[in-house]
C-alpha cells in the first residue's frame, strides 16, 4: 500500500479512495472566471482542482481564489521558485513542481521548508515531452526507464532536504510507454501516484487512451489520484474519470448501465432504446445497475445482476428485476415502464 499524503481535507494514497482531479484552462489571475470553472467542475464531482501559475499575477490570486472555492487547490509551477513561495503564503493546498528545473539546491530547500512548515505536499510531475536532455541520450528516447529515473532524482531533490510529503506523475502521450513507467514505478516505490495520460487528445481518442492507461492499471492496484486530460471543457474530463472509476469497479456515482449488443435473434429496434435509456438516467444519483437486452429468450438471465431492466420482443417487451419478470409491457412502453421501477427503488 503506498504512503498516504492529505491535500487539503482530501486523503491521497494509504488505501484511500481515488480521488479526482482536473485543471483549469482559465487564466488564473481572472479570478472571477476561474472560480465560476472551478464551481462547475465540483458540481461535475471534481476532488482537487489545479491551476497554472506562469507569473506572480496568477501566485497572488490563489488566495482569492482558494477562499471562494469548496475542494482543494493545486498550483502547477515551472522555474521559478518564487511563484512557489507566494502561493504558499497564498494558502494553496498543495503544489505541483519538478525540482530540478527551478536551480539552485537553495531554492528547492527554500520551496521544501515553506511546504513542511504548512503541511503541504508536492507532487513531481514528470512529462515525457519535458524530460532531461541527459536522459533522453542516456535511454534514447522516452522510455519508462528514464520517466522513472527523472522523478526517482526529483524525489531525491527533495528528500535531500528532508521533505517527504510527495506524490509522482511520470505521463507521457504514448499509452504503452505511459503503462510501463508506472508499473515501474510502482515497484520501486511506495509514494502515491498521480496517474493520467498527458496530451490525449479531443474526446473521442482521449478517453479511449485514458481508459486504456489509467484503467488498466487502476485494475492492477497501481495509482491514488488521477486526471483524465483532454482538449475540451474540463467538466468533460471529470465525466470521463468518473466512468473510468465505475467501468474499473472503484466508484460508482450513479447507475451502470448495461446493454447486449444486439445479434440476429433481436427483434425490436434496441439501439435508440439503450441510447434513450442512457439519456435518461443522466441525472439519476442511484447506484444501481440497468439493462437493456436485446432477446426475451435470454435477457433477463444473462443480466440478473441487473437491479432492473428490460428485455424487448416483437412488438412487445419484458420487465425484470434481479433476473425475475415482472410483467409485459407494449414495446413503445419499455422505457416508461423501466423508469417507474427505478423510481421505486
């Protein structure tokens, strides 16, 4: 089990449950903007939420902005350790830095005593895109070895100033690549891990590479925190870790649905009925799990896991709950009669 870390009122790591994170793409020093997006995203089911802070204007509104907010605040920082001072005077929650790249051992002692003092943790976020030229030429390219090699020396960084309150991203673009650092990082240490897949892209791509690189290896016990990063609003990437944590059996927040993929025995039009279901358990909250099945004959059987569910039929459908019919109902009925039984549970 890895060491656990507190961001803000938020447990990362140490068995605890994972938690969500996002980043705003607003400029940070339009605090009124940025607070609104941050809103949203909490709404949305956001955990921890970080923010991009290229100079002092945007240090200096953290403050603002962390006391108009209800989850914890991230500053994401590159170079300049002074940005990393004022955000903690600024009261931020936690701060995301890669030691190396902010100078002198001075300058990171002084980032490291300033955290520990206010009990705040940083995580070491490595990129791919972002690497040592040392490593680049020492592995010849991106490798896990030297994703993992480049946060194992930033950890030491810190460690060399006596701090440990430490979480590690090691995210690159290539799936595979992005898997293969985090296993091995995983079994080189016991520090919580921050996963996600960096530059994934638009939707449609991205939440396919994220559920492919965070999921498999939330499936094999490896990572605390993550973020689904994608080139869209990012109330979207929080929809997309959500389903990833349900599809990975870690949280569910509202009903899993399930759905036969329809064969040669289907006798009714179940694909507009699956997607009409889908659009109607939107603003369900029940953890329940849904089915639409496409044959009589088997349906109910092969979802009685279901809490409830439907099975169509020529002209007409079933009503089940737990594999047991209820009754049957006319087809243009199923998905009236589907809602009435959720309601009642």
């Amino acid at each position: 089990m890895s060491k656990q870390i507190h961001v803000g009122s938020v447990p990362v790591g140490g068995g605890a449950d994972i938690a969500i994170q996002s980043m705003c793409n607003t400029r940070t020093e339009d605090v009124a903007a940025t607070v609104a997006q941050i809103l949203r995203l909490e709404e949305a089911g956001c955990d921890i939420i970080r923010v991009a802070v290229p100079d002092m204007a945007a240090a200096q509104a953290v403050g603002r902005i962390r006391r108009a907010i209800h989850i914890p605040l991230v500053a994401d920082i590159h170079f300049d350790y002074r940005l990393a001072l004022e955000c903690v005077r600024q009261g931020i929650d936690k701060i995301r830095i890669n030691p190396g790249n902010i100078g002198s051992q001075e300058k990171v002692r002084a980032v490291a005593d300033a955290c520990r003092s206010e009990g705040i943790p940083i995580r070491i976020g490595v990129n791919g895109g972002s690497l040592e030229r040392e490593l680049l030429q020492k592995y010849g390219g991106v490798t896990p070895e030297a994703l993992v090699e480049s946060a194992m020396g930033h950890v030491r960084l810190l460690n060399d100033c006596n701090f440990d309150d430490i979480c590690i991203s090691v995210k690159c673009s290539r799936v595979p690549v992005n898997m293969a650092a985090y296993q091995l990082l995983h079994r080189q240490t016991d520090y919580p891990l921050h996963l996600g897949v960096t530059e994934a892209g638009t939707p449609r791509m991205g939440v396919l590479k994220s559920a492919i690189g965070i999921g498999g290896l939330l499936c094999q016990g490896i990572g605390d925190t993550i973020r689904v990063s994608l080139t869209a609003d990012p109330v979207e990437e929080v929809c997309a870790a959500k389903d990833i944590l349900s599809a990975a059996g870690l949280r569910q927040t509202g009903p899993n649905l399930i759905s036969c993929p329809t064969c040669g025995r289907t006798k009714y039009d179940m694909i507009p009925i699956a997607r009409e279901v889908e659009r109607r358990l939107a603003g369900c909250t029940k953890p329940i799990t849904v089915a639409v099945m496409g044959c009589v004959v088997n349906g109910p059987g092969e979802a009685r896991a279901a809490d409830v569910g439907i099975a169509g039929g020529d002209g007409e459908g079933l009503v089940f709950r737990k594999g047991e019919i209820l009754y049957k109902v006319p087809q243009d009925k199923l998905v009236d009669a589907l809602m009435d039984e959720i309601d009642r549970l």
